[in-house]
C-alpha cells in the first residue's frame, strides 16, 4: 500500500486515516522516526511499552535456555 502526504512550511504532515485505523494510532499518540540510510520507518510507540510487550518474550526464553544448554554440551563433548 503506498499512501501520499504533503509536509507543510512548518514541517509537519498528517498520517493517513487508513493506516490510523490499521495500526490503531490515536489522536496525541506518539510515533518514532527511524533513519534506516535510504529509507525511512514510522512506528507507532505503545502508550505503555513495558505492558505491550509483557509475556511475548516467554518463547524467547525457552529457545534461548536450549540453545546455551546445547552449547555447554557441545563444549563438554570437546574437552
């Protein structure tokens, strides 16, 4: 999906309807700028980061306990 804004004199410029609606942007919310080089990336900062991403790093967790487990054995096995 491309969407077109225009930036005003004072540098400002709107977010379209359509993606408000698809990201749940809200009036007052922020966003942050990311400079990847060649292109630039708006996202949408959660009012309370530490509570959007509360619980989504359990998976992580496991995967990464595996892998340093697995690491040890390989490190024994070497020896």
């Amino acid at each position: 999906m491309t969407l077109k804004t225009t930036v005003s004199k004072r540098w400002q410029t709107a977010v379209p309807a359509e993606i408000c609606k698809k990201y749940g942007i809200k009036a007052g919310q922020k966003i942050a700028w990311l400079d990847l080089g060649s292109i630039i990336s708006i996202i949408p900062v959660p009012a309370d980061p530490i509570k959007t991403f509360r619980g989504s790093s359990k998976g992580m967790l496991k995967s990464l306990l595996f892998e340093r487990k697995n690491e040890r054995e390989k490190e024994r096995g070497r020896k």
